[in-house]
C-alpha cells in the first residue's frame, strides 16, 4: 500500500507534462515515452563523463530544448487542426525516435547503475525502502510543488490556465500563447526526461522502454481529469495503490489490467475523470 | 507486310522478355542462383534486445559461407524480418515460404512464436529451425516433423541449473520463491521446475505469474522479504530480468538468487555491481574452444562487442544448415530433415559434437551454468561471471539432461 503509493510518482513526472501538453494545446502526445526513454539514453551518455549529478542536470534540459524544437517545427502546426491529425503526427514520432534510438545505441538494453553513494536502505519497522527510491519521491514532490507555484501563483502561470479554457479570449486581450506553448513544451517534456533519468538507474535501459511507460501514463491523465492539476496528482498515486494492492494481494498477473479497469469505472461514473473541468473546446 | 509480322513479332517477343524481366525475376534466381533461407526473430519488444543479436550474427553466418564460395556452388541470400508477435510471425513465415520460396526458415525467440511458425512450417513442409524458443511443449506435445530445436529445451535449462543448485544445497527441503513471465515460456517453464522440485524433495513457498510489461517489481520484492525463501527462481524473460535483477540489488535483498532462462545480453545490461547469481545458459563468450574463442573475435572485431547466446543458436543453425545441404547435396526440406534424424553430428563450437535427437528434433548439447562474479572481481563489463564445466560431464551422455522417455509426449506425425 505505502509502496504503492510510492510508486505513484513515476507516472507523476511523465503524466503531469503530458496533461499540460494536452490541456494547453490539445496535442495528444504520443512521443511523451520517447522523450522519457531519450532522456534516459542520454542521462547513460551524459553520465560517462560527467557522473550522475551532471546527467540529472544536463539530461531534463536537453530533452525540454529537444521538446521546445518538436513543437516550434510540428505541433505548432496543429494546434487548430483535427486532434486525430496530431495524434497520427505523434504516433509516428514516437517510431522515428525509437527506431533512431536502436540505431545509435544497438537494441541491446544499455548497463547504468545507481550511484555507490545513494545506494543502500532505509527501515521504518519492519518496513524497508530503497534510499534511491525516496529521492525519486522527493524530486516528484519537488516538480509538483514547483509546477503548482507556477501555475497558480505567477502570471505566466495565469496566462496558461487561462489559454487552457479559452484561447481565442486570451488572444483578444492581445496575449500571444506562441512563447507560453513553447515554454510548457520545454517543462513537459523536460519532465518525461527527468522522469527518465531519474528511472534509469532501476529499469531496463532499452530503445522500446517508453512505449512501455506510455500507456499506464495516459490513464494516469484519463483518470485525473484533463486540465486539472491535482487530478493527475491524484490519479497517479491511486493508478500505484491500485497496482501495489493487486498484487499483494497476490495476483501480479491481474495488476496491468486492474488500472485499466480502474479506468473504465471512471469513465462511466465521472466521463470527464476524477476532477476534470469542463473545457468547451474538447467537449 | 513480311516486314510488319516480323516486326509485330519482334514487339511481342520484346515485350514477353521484358515481362519475364520484370514480373519473374525473383523466382528465376531463387531457383537457380541463390539459396533463399528466411530469418524471423522479434526485433521490438521485450524480447527485441536479443533479436539485434540473432541478425547480427545470421548475417555475419551468411556473409562467411558465401566468402567461402556458398553452398553447392549457389549463394546463400538472407531474407529478414521482425516476427512481432505470434499472428505476425506466422504470417511473415507464409509469405516468405510462398512468395518468395525460402528453402528454410530459421530464427525466433518467443516460444508462443515458434509455435505458429511451426504450424506454417509443417503444413508446408518447410524446414523451421528454432534458434531461441525454450518451451518443452514445443517439443512435446506441440513438436513437428518439419521442426528442430538448436535452443535448449526448458528441462535442460532446469536440470543444468538444478545441479549446480544441488551442489550448494539449495534444493533438498528448501523453499523458493519463484516470479514467471507470464506467457507461454514462463508457463511452461514454471510446470517443469515443479517437476524438478518435487522429484528433488523442494518446495514452492510461492510462484508468481508476473506480466511481460511489468517493469517495477517492488510490490514483489517486498513480498519476498517477508516470505523469507531459501532461494528466489527467477523465470521471467527478456528485459524483466535485467530490471527483476537492478531492483534487487537495490532493495538489498539477499536471498540466493537463481533463474531457469538466461541471456547473457540481460546479465550485462544489468550491469556487474546488480548481478547475482546462478542460470543456465546453451553458450557464452568466455568458452574456451577455439571455435568459440575465433567467432568471439570474429564477431567483435564486426560488431564492437562480444556475442552472446542468441548469437550462438543462429549463427549455428545456419552453419549447421548449410553443412547439410553440403552433406545431401540438397535444399529440399524432407532430405534435410532426414539427414538430421539420421543424427548427423554438428560442431556447435564446444568440447562434444551435438547432434539432434530423433524422438522430438531436441539438439543434444553441451550447457553451462554461470554464477555471478562479485562486483569487484568483474575485469570488465562482460567478464561478469565464472562457467561451470560443461554439463553433462564428459563421461556421461548427452541425454541425460533432456526430458526423460517418460517425461516426454512428443508424437511425430
């Protein structure tokens, strides 16, 4: 249960860029994983010459420029389009970057390992958690915490939430939204490579690795509700519970499919998810 | 008017030349120039990891052969594709047999693959060599006439290890804790290291079916905590064991850890100071033949790292495949597959020659275990681990750590 918990926070980082992605642009992204797997690669190249510390800066940073690119050059384009045109755009990204991954990097998943220093264990009673775990938690409830001040507590945080109900209005107070997408496509994507680093030295470093994240990410969103912060926060920590509690309850083999239908009660009972908003333009 | 016919002639004799050209090309060369051999493996997905071994060295296999004048005086060309999943892989195996007329299919990794191939394979009556399936009932109940087995079997993965295991006194009156993948392998393989642990007097203290796409096993980790086993059994697959292995080390538990299926590809990705253990593996780069030692070079010298054991099985296969076509003189399926019931002995880079056996088409072989060297001890990021002798032990026979007459329900139609 607290493990589950726990393990709420890996979907955290990614779906939280995804849901901004989406609630400010409408862009379904389905290369979010792919960002989260280059951002582990990337975190193994960076990490060989300037150690852990210097890939998990350098690494999110990177991938948020990466990500700042991708929507400059493509999703801009879209915007305004069709959403089943942008998804078809992300879905094939998602493929170049992954095909692009095993042609650098060979297919083979690549070795990385928690630094000697923050390995180890912590004991709470009969309890016991991996110290590197807990720092994944902090830097999850770092991001929220900071993310939260940005978007409630500044202007730029107003002007966003604002163009996530109504656009065409923000636009008519004479704000453009251009550099505001640009820099929401830096943080959300620079998350899914943080996210990636940060998972690295635990998961299997392979080119498919963000397809595999991918999907518990979007129920994640699905469940939180689309444009509402706390939503996702809280949907990703019941997406970890419900998993944990399957399969200490012993049925591991049924923890996939639990979430997904975790999702599917959701959707009959609150069609917007747990605490979604009502936004005109997706209805 | 003569000059016309003979012109119209001209115009149709031209055009059913360039038509012929155009439309039959492939199947003019495949019948005469080359030998077609159809190489299927998964390249994405969990198991993809391996598959980029497999091509690897199934090219390198073919482009040595043909430097060495091909066989029977015709090149060998290699048609590959990503088998994806059972479906695909099947259909992928038809259209190779069909359309483009291979004289063989080699390849794969997944077990639930290999048995839609083989099905296609039978029905065809195309020769299938299976360079990675590990399950039993593809050789059992599932076994075909037109289907080999280069890849062990999952009774000699168990049966390797189980010794190694006996000798640490790790099976008599002990419990384990075993996590399978949950798919047709990890089934199967799951049934047979029951059948070992209740003829070796072990328990189960728990088995757990964990999905392919779980990728964080620290509800389970916790669970194996508290369950206290003597020996945690890992039968997962593909990149579950390279996370299984980095998060137990991470939770700092320190049961002995053994597994039934291995690839030494997982064991470094999982990298020297998170591998631990004991596993089976059909080869690895640290042999010392000569054969072996020259592919290890060969192969690094090629590809900027050493191989591994999916490396191994296709490499061998297409070796061994094309040696028979040498040795009947012949690309027909039905005079490959009698060749090899004959038991046609192959060199398989070890100590023994292989050979495969008659009642379920099961390469009889040498295995290996390994045991994880500690981290400190590693002289480089391959060089992870120390290798049994090779099992069995040179006074003993092949068979006797494949399936038993008994244990066995393979009938060849």
């Amino acid at each position: 249960m607290l493990n589950g918990l726990l393990a709420g926070s890996y979907y955290l980082l990614i779906a939280l860029g995804l849901s901004l992605i989406f609630s400010l642009g409408g862009i379904v992204n389905l290369a979010h994983g792919a960002f989260y797997a280059i951002g582990a690669y990337l975190a193994v190249s960076i990490g060989s010459s300037l150690g852990f510390t210097g890939a998990v800066l350098l690494s999110p940073i990177v991938v948020g420029l990466l990500g700042v690119v991708v929507e400059r050059l493509l999703f801009r384009r879209f915007y305004k389009a069709d959403p089943s045109l942008s998804l078809l755009l992300t879905f094939g990204l998602a493929m170049v970057a992954e095909q692009a991954l095993r042609m650098i990097y060979g297919a083979p998943p690549l070795s990385w390992s928690i630094p000697p220093e923050l390995r180890g264990q912590v004991f709470i009673g009969d309890f016991v958690y991996p110290r590197y775990r807990l720092l994944i938690l902090a830097v999850a409830v770092t991001c929220v915490a900071a993310l939260w001040f940005l978007l409630q507590r500044t202007p730029f945080g107003r002007v966003v939430r604002a163009g996530v109900q109504n656009p065409d209005m923000v636009g008519a107070l004479g704000i453009s939204l251009e550099p505001y997408m640009g820099a929401i496509a830096f943080l959300g994507i620079g998350l899914a490579g943080l996210a990636g680093v940060m998972l690295a030295p635990i998961f299997a470093i392979h080119p498919a690795m963000g397809a595999e994240i991918i999907t518990s990410a979007f129920v994640v969103v699905v469940i939180g509700g689309l444009g509402s912060f706390w939503g996702v926060v809280l949907a990703a920590l019941v997406v970890g519970v419900t998993k944990g509690v399957v399969t200490a309850a012993g049925y591991p083999q049924y923890s996939e499919a639990a979430i997904y239908l975790l999702m599917l009660l959701v959707l009959l009972l609150r069609p917007r998810g747990l605490f979604g908003e009502r936004i005109l333009r997706f209805e | 008017m003569n000059e016309l016919v003979d012109t119209r002639r001209r115009v149709i004799v031209g055009a059913s030349a360039a038509l012929a050209a155009v439309g039959f090309p492939a199947l003019i060369r495949a019948q005469s120039d080359v030998i077609r051999i159809g190489h299927l493996t998964p390249r994405t997905g969990f198991l993809g990891p391996l598959g980029e071994y497999a091509v690897q060295a199934a090219d390198m296999a073919v482009a040595e052969l043909n430097a060495a004048g091909g066989v029977n005086g015709r090149k060998i060309e290699l048609l590959k594709e990503d088998s994806v999943n059972p479906q695909t892989a099947s259909t992928k195996a038809e259209r190779m047999i069909e359309r483009d007329k291979v004289a063989c299919i080699i390849g794969e990794i997944s077990s639930a693959s290999c048995l839609t191939i083989s099905q296609v394979a039978e029905r065809t009556r195309t020769l299938f060599i299976n360079t990675g399936g590990n399950s039993d009932e593809l050789r059992g109940k599932g076994c075909k006439k037109f289907m080999f087995h280069i890849e062990s079997q999952n009774s000699m993965y168990v049966k390797t290890c189980g010794r190694s295991l006996m000798a640490q006194g790790l099976v008599k009156g002990k419990t384990w804790f075993s996590l399978t993948a949950d798919y047709a392998f990890g089934h199967d393989l799951l049934r047979v290291s029951k059948r070992f642990m209740a003829a070796n007097g072990g328990n189960f203290s728990a088995d757990k079916l964990v999905p392919t796409d779980v990728t964080d096993f620290s509800p389970l980790l916790l669970e194996i905590r508290s369950a206290k086993p003597d020996l945690v059994i890992s039968n997962l697959a593909g990149n579950q064991i390279t996370n299984f292995l980095k998060q137990y080390s991470e939770f700092g538990l320190n049961f002995p850890v053994a597994g039934f299926g291995f690839d030494t590809a997982l064991a470094w990705a999982a990298g020297p100071t998170n591998f631990l253990g004991t596993w089976p593996v059909v080869w690895h780069h640290m042999i010392d033949t000569p054969a072996s030692k020259k592919f290890v070079a060969d192969f690094t010298k090629i590809y900027g790292r050493p191989p591994e054991n999916q490396a191994w099985g296709d490499y061998n296969a297409i070796k061994l495949t094309a040696q028979a076509m040498i040795e009947t003189k012949s690309t027909e399926s039905i005079k490959l597959v009698e060749h090899f019931e004959k038991g046609a002995k192959f060199g398989l880079m070890k100590t023994r020659e292989g050979y495969f056996r008659k009642s379920d088409h099961q390469m009889m072989h040498e295995m290996y275990t390994v045991q994880a060297l500690p981290a400190a001890e590693a002289k480089n990021k391959y060089d992870i681990f120390r290798s049994s002798a090779p099992v069995p032990a040179a006074n003993e026979s092949l068979e006797v750590i494949a399936t038993t007459a008994e244990e066995n329900e393979c009938k060849m139609a």
